[in-house]
C-alpha cells in the first residue's frame, strides 16, 4: 500500500517515524529508562532510613537536603539537556549522562558524613537530568505526533516501574543485609548496564526530528520554528496558557512526589512498620503509577490531555489526604495504591502535551524547560514539607501539600486550552 502523501515524503528523506517503524530502537530505549528509573529506585526505600539510623539527622528539613539537592541539580540539568540534545545531537547526552553517574554508588557506600550523601544526591540528580530527558526527547522524535501519548506512557511506565522494582528489591536487601552496600550495589550494576546499552545499540534520533518539523501543522499562534532559547522559556513557563499549566502542574507533582520520597518512610516507621513493609509501601506507588501509564499514555491520544491531568492532580490530593489520616498498613497500601492512579494520570500526559503543542525544532528545549520547573518541584516540596513537618508533624505537612495539588489540579481545568494533536483541523 502507498500509504499517505506525509508518509511517503518521510520515506523519501529516508527517515520513517512512526512506533511500529522504529520499534526495535524504541523498545532498547525503553529498556534503558526503565535502568535510568532503578538508579533512581535504590534510594527510595533506604535513604530516609539511612538519615534517621545512621546519621541521626533530627530535623526533617535537614533530612530532606538529599532530595532537595537531587532536585535542585535535575532541574538545572533538563533546561541544558534539551539545549545540548538540540545543539549536539541526543545521544552524546545520554551517554554523558550514564558516565557522571558512575561514582554515586560508591558516595552512598562509603559516604561518612551526611553532606557526602547530599553530594551523591547531586551528582545523582545531574545524570538523571541528562538521561531521562534524552529518552523521552528520542521517544517523542521515533514517533512522530500520532502515538506521542502511547510513547510518553510506555517511556515513564518503563521508568517508574524500575522505581518500583528497586525499592522493592532494595527493601529486601535492607531487611536482610543492612543498609549498606548491599542496597547500593544493585546501583551499580543498573548503571554499568544502562551505559553498555547506551554507547552500543542506541542511535541518534536528531533527524527524525527534523523530518517532523518539514510537516508540522503549529496548534497557536507563535508555536513557530524561529524561536530563541529565551522566547522558548518565556513561552513555556508563563505566555502560553497550556505549556505553563503543563509547568506548573508537573512542578505540584513533584512537589507531592517529594513528600512521598523523604517523609512517608518515617511515617510508616513511627507507627511500628517493619522495613519489609516499609519497602512494599515505596514500591506500590511507583509500580501502580509505573504500570497505569501504559493504560493513561494512550488514553490521552484518545479522549484528551486536559481531562487526565486536572483529574489525575485532584486524585493525587484524596490520596495525600488518606495518608494524613490514615494508621494501619491497609489504609496506607490503599493510599498509595490511589497516589500512583492519580499519578499515572497526569505523568505521560504532561510530557504528552508538551509535544502537541511545541514546534519539533524547539521542542527539546520545551521539554527540557518544563521538565526544569517539574524536577524544581522536589526542590520546593522537601523544603516545605520539611518546614511544615518540624513545626506541625508530617500528618499536617501531608495535609496541606494536598490543598496545593488539588489547587494545581483545578487551575489546570480553567487555563489549559484542549491540545490534543487529534483535534487539529
């Protein structure tokens, strides 16, 4: 079959894009986030446990310096991926990427003091910007604009459920061996494997990008090619209704997803949970969030990126609230079980609409900007849970991040504008 006059003119530039045209590289780069996810997953379980047992660090907000270093170096990191990515090519980033993460294993083993685990958080959260923002950038480029909510959801399920399976297993290890090295050890080996795959069967994806911009219908006004880097964050941070609710809603995700991370372990702990089901706590939120994006990616090419993410952000805020009251294992489980709905919801469908509605030759430096403010949000959220945590306990901490994102959540349902690639004239 000939097929379309836009897919003939792909063929012709011999670059095709297109899911099942790209599969086989598509499916190694799923392969390799869900190893970017499990480097980040050795740490969700051990670390808060690791500040209260080993370095006696008091005081949540010292406690959650970790987190807010991690997030704080991402951030910074996703603006200058996409601007590399565009500038270079994707490739070199990733690989990049994997080689600054090769001494954080060792930081966490050998680490003495608190403020070398804050560094390896650093370090941690410079490759993990470089990384996941590349495979997301190849992803969006492989399939063009007709699968991007698919692509985004089996790029961040491959993700999270490496979260999840890491704090799973590294729960188990805690429990049985201590919490280090064992732990981190699993670290090492995702990372040696994740920068084999990188430099050996990963190739660049920069011209499919360049292929789709030859075709691309913009959705508004000013969703232009010629843009500088300037214009571009102006643009996605504030002027344009449905980028920047797309930014700040990913920015009160994270913001939630911190509290998550640093405070829920001490929670669970303070109420008598052993680290096994400390750990099985951790791993079910990413692996319901991991796994319900498979499910939500492609919804949204289908019914829509605005309802999935006002939705997913006011579900995220009914589960904050049931941890806050919550005091048995059952209550938590069913919590966490509706925070990793909420934020299945809401994760492919961010990124997704990002691509709807950027130009393919700026659009890595869009994702990189959005992903910018998103990371910040771990930044702002250990700080203010932290804060909040010291003076009125993590039930109140928990209780007032879930006004805020349900907040986001409602301000996401009055700005953003409907811009889903389907409904283009």
């Amino acid at each position: 079959m000939a097929g379309t006059k836009a897919e003939r003119t792909l063929d012709s530039a011999g670059v095709v894009l297109g899911l099942r045209q790209n599969l086989a590289q598509f499916m190694l780069l799923v392969t390799v986030n869900a190893l970017v996810g499990g480097t980040l997953g050795q740490e969700r379980t051990v670390l808060p446990l690791l500040a209260d047992q080993v370095f006696g660090v008091g005081q949540y907000t010292a406690a959650l310096t970790y987190i807010a270093a991690f997030g704080l170096a991402k951030a910074a990191t996703n603006y200058f991926a996409g601007t590399f990515s565009d500038r270079y090519g994707r490739k070199p980033v990733l690989v990049a990427g994997w080689l600054i993460a090769l001494p954080v294993p060792l930081l966490l083993i050998a680490g003495d003091s608190w403020g070398l685990i804050v560094a390896a958080n650093v370090v941690l959260g410079i490759s993990q910007g470089l990384t996941w923002s590349t495979t997301v950038m190849m992803k969006m480029d492989l399939v063009g604009p007709e699968r991007r909510g698919l692509a985004m959801g089996l790029n961040e399920a491959a993700g999270y459920l490496g979260v999840a399976g890491a704090a799973l297993a590294t729960g188990y290890i805690a429990s049985t061996y201590g919490l280090r090295p064992g732990p981190f050890l699993l670290g090492a080996a995702f990372i040696a494997i994740g920068l084999g795959l990188s430099v050996l069967t990963i190739r660049e994806t920069h011209h499919h990008a360049k292929t789709e911009a030859a075709t691309h219908v913009p959705i508004h006004a000013g969703s232009h090619a010629g843009l500088s880097n300037r214009d571009v964050f102006t643009l996605t941070s504030f002027r344009d209704k449905s980028l920047s609710s797309v930014s700040q809603a990913g920015l009160v995700n994270n913001l939630n997803d911190s509290l998550a991370w640093g405070l829920f372990p001490v929670l669970f702990a303070a109420a008598g949970l052993s680290i096994e089901r400390i750990g099985i706590l951790a791993a079910v939120y990413p692996a319901v969030w991991g796994a319900g994006q498979m499910i939500t990616g492609p919804l949204s090419d289908r019914i829509g990126r605005k309802p999935l993410i006002a939705g997913g952000m006011l579900v995220q805020a009914a589960a904050l609230a049931m941890v806050a009251v919550g005091q048995h294992f059952h209550t938590w489980l069913a919590a966490v079980i509706l925070l990793g709905a909420g934020t299945a919801m809401v994760y492919p469908t961010l990124l997704a609409a990002i691509g709807d509605v950027a130009h393919p030759l700026w659009r890595a430096r869009s994702v990189g900007i959005y992903r910018l403010w998103r990371d910040g949000g771990f930044a702002v959220g250990a700080l203010l849970s932290g804060v909040l945590a010291d003076a009125y306990g993590i039930p109140a901490a928990v209780l007032v991040i879930a006004a805020i994102t349900a907040s986001s959540g409602m301000l996401v349902a009055v700005r953003m504008r409907r811009s889903d690639h389907h409904r283009r004239a």
